[in-house]
C-alpha cells in the first residue's frame, strides 16, 4: 500500500509538469533568455558618457534695494472683567477674549492663570519681555514696532 501511494504521488506532480508546460506557450515567456540576459548585462555594463554642457554668459542687472521702514501700530489691549469661580479658577477677559476659552492666542497675549488676581492681571505681550499689570478697565497702548522691508525698484527694463 505504501507504494502505490508512492506512485500516485509520481503521477500526480509528473502530470502537473506535463499540464503546465503546456499551457505556459499561452502565457508566454516568464523569464528571459540567454540571448535576452546577455544583452541586458550589456546595457548595464555600458557607462553614460556626460553629455557636454554648453555654458552661456548671462548678464546680470541688479535692481536698486530699497530698504524701508513700516511702523506698525497695535491696538490697545483693555482687561474688561474678571470673574472668579468657587473652585479657584479665574478667567480674565481682555478686549472681546477671555483666559478661560484661550481666544487670547489668536492676538498672541499671554495671560498666564498665576498672574490672574482678585483685582488686577499681568499681561505678557507677545515680544514675552513686557509684562503689564492691568485693573478692570484700564487699557495699555503698546509701543508701534518698526519693521525693516527690504524691497527692488522695478527699473522698467522688460
């Protein structure tokens, strides 16, 4: 019994081999042969010769630089409440913002919630080197900031 199971597994791959070769001229060919290697190998062996660059002299015309300086004015920054919860947060409200939901970042001004007292906040600017205490309904006018632009004088040469 051993060997007839021993045949039939001959016979089995045998006919497999038998069925695919036949079928593989359908499918065409799956890999390459001698002839197609060699001359792959050959395109792959030959080196690109660097194709000669050609250099072309350009002329550059410079544009007058202009550099200006924009002073830009910021809107004041007014503390308008304050309110104080049971549970010891505090929210300030500081022009139409308030701490509580972070609205405050969008004008980049910090209010940090250990500078919030009973009657007073500190305020850090956004250079974060000017610190400002406030009451309710005092205001603070920043210092306009110059801003240096660089800025080309279109000559009209097109």
């Amino acid at each position: 019994m051993k060997i007839s199971n021993k045949y039939n597994f001959i016979l089995l791959v045998s006919s497999c081999l038998l069925i695919n070769s036949a079928f593989a001229d359908s499918l065409g060919r799956l890999y390459t042969s001698a002839v197609e290697r060699q001359k792959l190998e050959k395109i792959r062996l030959i080196k690109e010769v660097p194709k000669k660059v050609e250099i072309k002299k350009v002329q550059i015309i410079d544009e007058p630089i202009v550099y200006k300086k924009e002073i830009v004015i910021r809107d004041a920054v007014t503390l308008k409440g304050l309110v104080h919860r049971s549970d010891g947060k505090s929210t300030a409200w500081v022009n139409d913002s308030n701490t509580f939901e972070g609205d405050l970042e969008s004008q980049f001004i910090q209010v940090p919630d250990n500078k919030i007292k009973s009657d007073q906040v500190t305020i850090i600017m956004p250079d974060d080197s000017t610190h400002v205490e406030l009451r309710v309904g005092e205001a603070f006018t920043p210092e306009p900031i110059e801003k240096n632009i660089v800025d080309t004088v279109d000559s009209g040469n097109d």
